[in-house]
C-alpha cells in the first residue's frame, strides 16, 4: 500500500537514523511506531502524561516503546488542565453517540488548546539532544478534520518555526523534518497498514473516556472512528471494550 | 524614550484586553511586566519550573506578580532536564568571567534546546483558553545573539505557525500577536525604561548559578551582562550579589 505522504514521508530508509516519535498508545501512533521501526528508524519515544483523563494510554504506550525496541523512551509530565479549556482535561463532559456529520463539524470539545504544539516543542528538544533531525507524528487530517493542529499547513509551518529556533537553525546544519506519514490516510487505511507490519491492536488505546480497567467506552467520537475504521476494513477490533 | 520595537509592539494601549506574559523574575521579563501593566493590559503571567539551576527566579516571579497585580499567574511544570543540552538544566558548569567578545561568539552551552518554543506553545495554549489574543515575551536580540530563538525572524514564524494552531486560525476569528517589546533595546535601555516605571530591580533574580539565599554570583554571563547595564545606565544594580 503507498499514498503519496506514505512514500515522502516515510518512503525513505532510516539506515539507523535516531527520529523522535511521538506516541500516545493510540491507533494511530502505534502504526507509526510501526512504521518507522520496519523503515529503520531508531526510534526515541516520546509520551505525555499532561493531565487527560484517558491515562490508561500511558501504560499502553509504555508496553509499546517496550515491544518495539525504542532506543529511549520519555514520559514527559505537563499539566494542561491548568490551561483547562477541553473536554479532555476538565470536566467538560466527553460528547458521546454523536453521528460522522455532527462529529465534521467545526473544532470539537476534546480539542485541546494548543497541544500538538506543545507536544512538537518538546519533540525539538528531544530531537536536538538526540542529534536527530527527523519527528514523527501521526496526525491524520482526515478523520479529525475539526483539529486545527492537524492540518499539513500547520505541520509545515511548525517546521519552518522549528527550523529557526535551535542550533541547527543558527549554524545552518541539519534542518529539522517533521515526518506525517498518516496525515492523508482513512482510518480503514491505516488499520490495513498496520496490519500489514504486524501491529497487535489490542495493546492500543484510543477511548477518549476509558474505564479505570481501561476498557474502552465504545461510543466517544475516537471510539466511533476507531471502530467504524475495523469494520471498513473488514476485521473486528481487538481492543477492549466496556459491556 | 520610544524605539520602534516599542512602538510596533506596546505602543498601543491595553485598554484592559487580556495578555499572556512570560515572566522569569529576572530583569528583562519584569520590566515587561511593568511596561504592559502600564500600557493597561490585564496581564496573565505564565512562569515555568523547568528543572533550571536557579530556581530563586521562581519565588521572585510570584512576588512580582503578586505586586504588579496579575490577573492570574501560572507556574507551569515542566522537566525538561529529561533531555539535557544546556547548563542550565544539567552537570555542565555555567561559565563564568568570560569577555564580552567570547560570550558574543556562538551559541552558548547555557542555551536550553527549544526552550521559547516550548513556553510560547504554554502561552498559546494559554491565551486560547482566556480569549487573548496577545503573548508578551522579553526576548532581546542584541545581548543575546547567540540563542537562535531570540531572534526576530523566529518571533515571526512562531506567530504565523500559531495562526495556524488554533482556533482563531481555523475559525479565522482573533489573530494571535507574539509582542517583543524589548527586543531591541541594550541592557542599559531596558534598565533605563524600567527605572523610569518604577521597578524595583532588587526584587529581580538575572544569575544563571546563584547561592541558595538567591545572592547572585557576579560572574555568569547573565551577571556580567546585568552588571554592565547597570554601570552604563550610572546607578547601581540593587539586587544582593555574594560576596
């Protein structure tokens, strides 16, 4: 399976390149991880604790970065519920049942204020104590249409600030490559890749508002997605899910 | 006393309009603190704990918050010793005595990587979560050459990414302005516009590497860089220097 971001993207071999990556234990970023790896990438993990309620996907990113092989994993704490401002960091409720037309429009509540940014910023300092000069990210400008940061213009303009803002940027070495190779595939498609590089989807966690177990709830909006995206392509999901 | 990047950048007045502003403690942040509370800005000021060396400057921001009157003032925790890179943040020895002419050559080891980048991101989040359209940042491009991203032009892709970020750029609604009034004053210029709106500079913490009591060491490039705006400016640095 190649699309055009798959192959500009991640076309090309790591030969052992240090890359930061960052992973939430989700769907979508543990296909990347996936990716990256079989492309010989060497990986250094990137995770947030930043106060979601979903925290379960700590632990599953952690098993992850183990079952990969990352060269370093970080669990980086920040708190954004002092920010507030989303559903998935305050009390606001976590919208459930809501149907694709309603879930297209405009941002959602679970956006939350500024994150990939913040979560790029720290992906520049890892990279430029790593000596990497590549960030993956599995942004996906499809399924979360409503997420400003998704979009590839934000993604090119976080690189050119990137580019401007470290050593590199100052001494004209390497420039910074922030790599989204998700951003132009469906749900279905993304499944169906990480099938084809042997990922074990029950380890992941998408749910916007798991149970403490860390079954999923089955009906948020990343719920819906994710399971709309199993049954496109024809398999049952593996995950968890509450009764 | 005006220059343009005063005039471009707090010329105009507040009017009570909220604004997120970085405030360290130390000498540039709290003129800026005191320049847009005198502009009339409803000043919400972010500091952050990041795991740095002189963690005095922290006790000084609240106390200055605390005076000046802040809306709200947020220490923001964040760790990014995690990925070491500077003296700031780890075992590397922050120079001291070095000459005007060795502190100006390159990027100096108490650079922290990507360390703007990440407050900015804070501060957008921030912003977009008190309706501010305004982030005030005392970044200065003349005594800091060597740090990539106190440079105007990273100010600028900074901003323009942030367009892209967040609400305001995909409802096109509120724009998002980075404003760096000091930017480029010299030392002795930002000493002079503070003494003329009253701050009390004892109140300040510059030193990359002060004594547990918060006395400041003299000797870091921070000191020196202090100590000879103060003697250009003709007064005396009121801050408690170690013996």
């Amino acid at each position: 399976m190649t699309t055009p971001a798959l192959d500009r993207d991640a076309g090309e071999p790591g030969d052992g390149r240090p890359a930061i990556l960052l992973l939430s234990g989700g769907l979508d970023s543990t296909t990347l991880l996936a990716l990256a790896t079989r492309r010989g990438w060497t990986v250094h993990a990137l995770t947030f604790r930043y106060g979601q309620r979903h925290g379960v996907e700590i632990e599953r990113a952690r098993a992850l970065a183990a079952q990969y092989g990352v060269r370093r994993h970080v669990i980086a704490d920040i708190d954004l519920r002092e920010f507030g401002g989303s559903a998935l960091t305050s009390d606001i409720a976590v919208p459930k049942d809501r149907s694709a037309d309603v879930m297209s429009e405009g941002i959602p509540v679970t956006y939350v204020p500024a994150r990939n940014t913040i979560f790029l910023s720290f992906a520049l300092a890892f990279a430029e104590t790593t000596g990497s000069q590549d960030v993956f990210i599995g942004v996906n400008s499809l399924d979360y249409s409503g997420y400003p940061d998704c979009r590839p213009e934000y993604i090119r303009a976080f690189e050119g600030m990137a580019n401007l803002a470290t050593r590199a940027g100052i001494e004209g070495a390497a420039r910074l490559r922030v790599r989204t190779p998700l951003i132009d595939l469906t749900k279905r498609q993304i499944i169906e890749l990480g099938q084809s590089l042997g990922v074990d989807y029950a380890m992941t966690s998408s749910c916007y508002d798991p149970r403490p177990d860390g079954a999923a709830c089955g009906h948020c909006d990343a719920c819906q997605l994710r399971l709309r995206g199993f049954a496109q392509a024809g398999t049952a999901d593996p995950a968890a899910y509450a009764p």
